[in-house]
C-alpha cells in the first residue's frame, strides 16, 4: 500500500527532523506472509508555498510503490537549495534553472534539474495604473533583487518599450546598469521576491510571480499591466548531481509528471505544464 506524507515540517525543525531516515513500513501483508518487511523509502522534497506545495503533494499521491514523498515547507528560496545541497532534504521543487544555476556559481553547489513541471506567467503590477503607458516620470520601480529574476524584469520591460537595455547584454543576464534609455527616469528599487508584495502599496509598479502576488488577491490574467510567459524559467524538480541517476530521483521524475501532477497544474489558470 502506497502511503504519502503530508506534513509541511516548519523551517527551523526541519534539517534535525529529515535526518531520521526511512523508517517508513511495506504493507502489513509482507509481515503476514513471513517474509521479512521492506522499508518504504521516504523521499524529502522541500518548497515554499502554493501552487509549488500543491504539485509536491499531488506527486506524493502519484509516486510509486516503495517509496512515499515527505512535504518540506520553507520559508524562502535559498533555504530550499541550502538544505538539499547539503544533504538535509532529498529534492526541491521552488525554481527556474537560471535561478539554481546562480544558487551553484555563489555556493559552489552541486544542484541539478531533472524534470521540466510548470511554466507560469509572471506580470507588472500597480495600485494606481491601469495602463502601463500611463506611468508617470520619476516612478518607482520594484523588481526582485536576485540576477536571473532582475534580468527577467528589465527585459520585460524593455519589451515594451518602457526603457532600453544595452544590446551588447544578454537581456536575461541585465541589470540597471545595462539600461541605456529611461525616458521616464525611472527609480528602480531592488528587493527580495518574498518583499515585492509589501512593496506593491508604496511603489508605482512592482515585479511580482503569482504565487506570491494571489496573497494581494491579484492575477496576471486579470491585473497585469504587462505580463511574459516564458519556458526559459519552467519551474524543475532539483536535485544533487550525484543522485541525478539514482532510483529514487526516477521514481519522482515519473511521479512529477503525473496525470495527477497535470490536473493539479491544469487546474490553475496562473500555471501551464511543461513536460509532454
């Protein structure tokens, strides 16, 4: 019999409580039957909120027999990397490989993505507008402060003609030093994803992914001044490199591209599959 856990492990308890290993049993029938019990291998997968937390649990349901998926829930992005390139959780399900590969080059991590999930739409979001071409001079501007998602930020701007990016930069690689036009002089302010939220009441516009911006009660779809989807930054499974090949980070491949994987991710309109 399949078990899944479903307990969200609160951050400051969680490395101390994945190292008790698998413990989990095989179905009673073994025992019955005299035949020596096997474990049931339980697999830590850490993420952050909804819809990620949501495609976790659904994968728990779909894994394969002798193994059970452990939800992990952090509270932030670099947590979800620290404790799985360390060895205190088995996978992550939180980001884009742009996103890991900045996370490798800044820790010396050995991170690597296996499995393609979700695509979703990202947006530009204000208070005050409801045309980006009504921005006004001098407007403040809130993007995330980590490069892959800045570069992300400013190209969607530039593609609207809101500034101009040096042509010489990769456009996903840009920073503000990299805009050579800025018409409206505007004023960029670099935060973390998990302040842009609180960021939304005071700047004119703000970056935001929908995971985070539906706790404002804000779609792309419906509230986006501008918005990009771009499979560039699918949402992975991650692992360690070393574990790449092995069994268990088979096991969640297939389980992470379930039917019931699907239906979770078809079932929100902020979220497309990426995987066939």
């Amino acid at each position: 019999m399949r078990r899944t856990s479903t307990r969200a492990l609160a951050p400051a308890l969680a490395a101390a409580l994945l190292l008790t290993g698998c413990s989990a049993q095989s179905a009673p029938e073994a025992a019955e039957s005299g035949a020596p019990a096997a474990e049931t291998v339980t697999i830590q997968v850490a993420a952050v909120q909804s819809p990620m937390t949501d495609v976790v649990l659904a994968a728990g349901e779909a894994i394969e027999e002798g193994y059970e998926i452990e939800l992990v829930e952090v509270s932030d992005y670099v947590t979800a990397n620290t404790i799985v390139d360390a060895g205190d959780a088995d996978a992550n399900f939180s980001q884009h490989v742009p996103y890991m590969e900045l996370f490798n080059e800044a820790n010396d991590g050995t991170l690597t993505a296996v499995q393609p999930v979700y695509n979703f739409v990202i947006a530009f979001y204000s208070k005050t507008l409801d045309d980006i071409a009504a921005l006004p001079t001098g407007a403040t501007v809130a993007i995330p402060d980590d490069a892959s998602n800045t570069g992300r930020a400013l190209e969607l701007l530039a593609s609207e003609g809101v500034i101009a990016l040096d042509p010489a930069v990769d456009p996903y690689a840009a920073t503000v030093d990299d805009i050579t036009e800025n018409a409206k002089q505007l004023e960029f302010l670099q935060v973390p994803i998990s302040s842009l939220n609180a960021a939304y009441e005071e700047a004119d516009l703000v970056f935001q992914w929908p995971s985070h911006i539906a706790a404002l009660g804000l779609t792309p779809e419906e509230d986006g001044l501008i918005t990009e989807l771009d499979d560039t930054f699918a949402l992975h499974l991650v692992v360690r490199e070393e574990d790449a090949d092995s069994e268990a980070t088979a096991a969640l491949i297939d389980a992470f591209s379930s039917d019931g994987v699907r239906e979770v991710i078809e079932a929100n309109p902020t979220i497309e599959v990426a995987f066939g």
